[in-house]
C-alpha cells in the first residue's frame, strides 16, 4: 500500500508532498464473530447521525493551508460528519470525519456523489476532488465528487500515538541482532499506541470506515453512492459494498487488493513485483550512468543498491543529520518504486547517488526527495500517519503473536530476495496488538464493479487484482500491461485506462470483456 494516492503529473507542490509515503505492513484469538455488530443498526439508533444537517463552509484553514486553497479555487467547501466512535453504542461518544465536496454542474444529469478514498490505509483524501475531477474530463459535471478523510486521518478527529517515526516498515535486517531489535522497536511502537490511544484502537477499523461512508451517504441526503478508491482503498470498498450492497452505483477500484491477502502481513508475496521493478528501474538508470553514476548495465546498477545495503548494515549512512542503517535502507528503495515514469525514476536514481556517496564516506546533503523519505521514516513528524496506518491493519485482522513465526519467514525469504524479503515477512506492531473486537469481512461473492490494474504494480500486485475478478464474475478489468505502477487512473496518464472509466462513470455500462491497454502503445519505453 502507499501512503496516499500518488498525485497526478503536473499537480501541485501540495498534492505531491501528500503522495510521499511507503508501505504499509493474522490468527484471531478471541475476535468476536463477524455478526456481532450489524452492518447497518436500526434506523432509529443511527437516526440522528443520519438526518445530521451538515454545516458547509470554507475549506481553507488559515494562510498557509495550501490544500484549503486548492479546494476552495476549484469550488469546494467542505463539512464535518458526525460518527459514533463505536457503531455498537450509538448514543455514546462521537467522532468527526472530515470531508470535502465539489458539486455537480449537469444537474439535469447528475448521477449523485462519487466518494474518494486515496489508499494507506491512513491517506488523506480530502484534498482530492479537484484532480479527480481533471481526471474524469466531461463526465466531472454529473457528480458531486467527495473528498473523505477517514477516521482519525488527516482534519478528522485524530488520532496520534507519539512515535518516533512515520512507519512502522522496517527491513529484519541481515542477522538475528538485527531482527531482535525491531522485535523490540515494534513492540515500542505497539505499547505507545496502547498507552496513548488505547481508549479509541478498539474502533479503528476499516469496517467502521465502511460504516462511517454510510452516514455520510445518508447525511448528504443521498439514497446510493458512487465511489473510487485506490489501493487499500479498493478493499475499503470492497468491505462497503459487502455491508451496504443496495447503496452503490458505479464502482472503480484501482490497484486492486485480494481480501483473502489483506492483512498485517499484506506484503507477503510482493517481492517478485518489487524485484522486477527494481530491475526496470535499474535499467532506466544505466542508460542514464553519465547523470548518476550507479552503474552502466542493470546489473552494475543493482549491485550498486546492493553495496549501499551491505554498507549500512557495517556502520549507519551519515546523510545530513541523519542516520541510516540496514533497515532502512531496503525501505528507502521500497518507496521508490511505485510510480513508473522518468521524474519519480529520476527522484529514486539521485537518491541512491546520494546514499552511494554516504557509503563511500563522503560528506552528504540529501536531495530533496530523500529528505522527505527520511524525515517520514526517521522523526516523528509523521507520527499520527503511521499510527492511524497501524491501527488499521491490527484492528481489522489479527497477526502471529510468535517472533519465531516471523523469523522463519524472514529466513526463507531471504534466500529468494535478501533485500525485499527482510521487509515483506518482517513482524510488525500487530504481533504486539490486542485482538480485533470483530472477524474480518466475508466479502461478498459478486460485484459489477470495474477493477483496474497494472501488470508490474509492486504494492497491489497484479495477482490481486485477478483474484477479484474471478471472485465477482460480473466485474469487468482493465489491465495497464506494461509498467511498474501503483494507481492507474488519472495517475498514470492512459489515454486507454482514462477513458474507459469515464466511459463507465458516464453511463453506468462496464464493458464488454476485460481490456488490456499498453503502458507504451508505440513497443518502448519512452
């Protein structure tokens, strides 16, 4: 997963720092069955969240709120949604879900509201609907489309465990020491949240998101909704559409996750996609040597990643007022290889120059980009993103309690990759959580909904994306065959993908059969 959809080429300083972001990272104990708490409570518990009149206003925050500004120059204004903090005590505590809105200009054909989820989990979407809407072209005038910061993310009420870090992903390591002490580290990380949000972890799941998406349905007055998530975003709604399957109309789910994967340990299997985007990127980089200086061929180039690691794990890199050792440094190549095109390539290739100069013991600056990689991996800055990330993904499934469980798998998988299998089979603060208070969601076995992937996606593999198509035989998939990319649509910049979904936005009619647009329609990569 990433930290939030990956902004559009051309968009603002505001959206790209939102796209920064790496991956997020179970055997239920005493997880209360699924039927526990009905998807959707009696109307008259749920009445006065449902009837809510909701005040809109001003999406600008203050002078500096560039994210404001952006909503409010393309015609936003945004609201806050009030939520039960536990759907099965309606009457008790409550919560806001921040959330932002551009209406429709057709009115005469609107379909209704089209609600956003980037991905993380943890991402902000509020600020979102305005390249959405660039996105969708003509059709942007028959919706109202909705930005939605989930619960705890971003201007909703928050949620923040102090850590000293923005992710808990970190690579094993290259020996037992080294495992050991992110065993303790996510252990740390675990009890923080305990000692700092314990009250509210119990309610940090994605079907209470889910359940908090059909309130704000209700509250926007609307009898079904429209929705497009990205990444985690796609079983976000894949959880929705199995709670509330009478309240949707078009569905796109970009960078697709497969439920029976979906987890702490979602990772898993990931490595392959990882390695071949490496490799890509490698090659980029070579043909590139003059600029970079890591290597003439792929191999020089991956070799090249390959001293920098086993550097680190000798004596941490000095970069800046930074330190970076071997667990970091898989995570810092981990982020960058989401996005499949020359400037994000270009970002990833300085940072390695800047990481191989450390190795070597020269005095180093980061470059901009590795700044901000780091500064999310190694302060707290981004603490509340980590930890809302984290909760999640313990709070929907249960992980192995058992250090040993995650050492063997770090130990097999090493020997197939030993810089990407470190990090995909790695424990994580779940081992440390409390169990889950529901089941995961039994999704549900069919769905019309337009899938839409890339063939070499390192975060939602392809894998995903085939597995759900053949769980809902009425959905219809649109492969990017071609790129190492996670986010497709209005991301990527497919003329072919593009299309297709606002095809399908417009009218509501998912195509024929599955379609397969080419990343370079012309043979090579450009």
């Amino acid at each position: 997963m990433i930290r939030s959809t990956p902004a559009p080429h051309g968009a603002s300083a505001t959206a790209r720092r939102a796209a920064l972001g790496v991956a997020a990272i179970a055997l239920a104990l005493t997880a209360l069955p699924a039927t526990a708490l009905p998807a959707q409570a009696a109307s008259d518990s749920l009445a006065r969240f449902h009837h809510q009149r909701l005040d809109w206003k001003s999406c600008v925050r203050g002078p500096d709120d560039a994210t404001g500004k952006e909503l409010e120059q393309a015609g936003a204004q945004c609201a806050d949604v009030r939520v039960p903090l536990d759907y099965g005590d309606p009457d008790g505590r409550t919560i806001t879900v921040a959330i932002s809105r551009i209406r429709a200009t057709d009115t005469a054909h609107r379909v209704g509201p089209l609600l956003l989820n980037g991905g993380g989990p943890g991402g902000q979407t509020l600020g979102d609907p305005p390249w959405v809407r660039d996105a969708m072209k003509d059709v942007a005038a028959r919706y109202d489309v909705v930005g939605v910061d989930p619960r705890f993310v971003g201007r909703s009420t928050p949620l923040d465990c102090h850590w000293p870090t923005g992710s808990a992903i970190r690579g094993a390591g290259v020996d037992r020491a080294g495992f050991d002490r992110m065993t303790a580290f996510a252990q740390d990380l675990a009890q923080r949240c305990r000692r700092h949000e314990g009250d509210v972890l119990p309610y940090v799941s994605t079907r209470n998101t889910a359940r908090d998406m059909d309130v704000i349905r209700a509250a926007l007055g609307e009898r079904r909704i429209s929705y497009l998530g990205y990444s985690y975003g796609s079983y976000l709604g894949e959880v929705y559409t199995t709670l509330f399957p009478r309240r949707v109309e078009q569905v796109v789910l970009d960078g697709v996750v497969d439920p029976d994967r979906y987890g702490p340990r979602l990772l898993r299997g990931s490595e392959k996609a990882n390695r071949h985007a490496l490799t890509d990127w490698a090659s980029w980089a070579a043909a590139r040597d003059a600029t970079y200086g890591l290597g003439r061929t792929g191999g020089a180039v991956l070799a090249t990643v390959d001293r920098v690691q086993a550097a680190a794990a000798r004596t941490p890199l000095r970069l800046g007022t930074y330190r970076v050792d071997e667990h970091v440094v898989p995570l810092v190549v981990f982020n960058g290889l989401s996005q499949d095109n020359d400037s994000a390539y270009g970002d990833f290739a300085q940072g390695v120059q800047d990481l191989l100069r450390a190795a070597q013991g020269r005095q180093v600056t980061p470059s901009p980009r590795l700044a901000e990689v780091l500064e999310f991996m190694l302060t707290g800055s981004d603490s509340h993103y980590g930890s809302v990330q984290t909760s999640i993904l313990c709070g929907d499934t249960a992980a192995p309690r058992d250090p040993e469980v995650y050492w063997r798998d770090v130990q097999r998988a090493r020997v197939r990759d030993a810089l990407f299998g470190p990090v995909t089979n790695n424990l994580n603060p779940c081992a440390f959580w409390d169990p889950p208070r529901e089941r995961p969601t039994s999704i549900r076995d069919d769905l019309p909904a337009l899938l839409v992937n890339a063939t070499g996606d390192p975060r939602s593999t392809y894998e995903g994306a085939t597995a759900v198509r053949r769980m809902w035989p009425s959905s219809r998939l649109v492969t990017l065959r071609g790129a190492d990319q996670h986010a497709v649509y209005g991301v990527y910049g497919s003329p072919c993908v593009d299309a297709t979904v606002n095809a399908y936005l417009a009218t509501g009619r998912l195509p024929a059969e599955d379609l397969t647009c080419d990343a370079h329609p012309s043979g090579a990569r450009p």
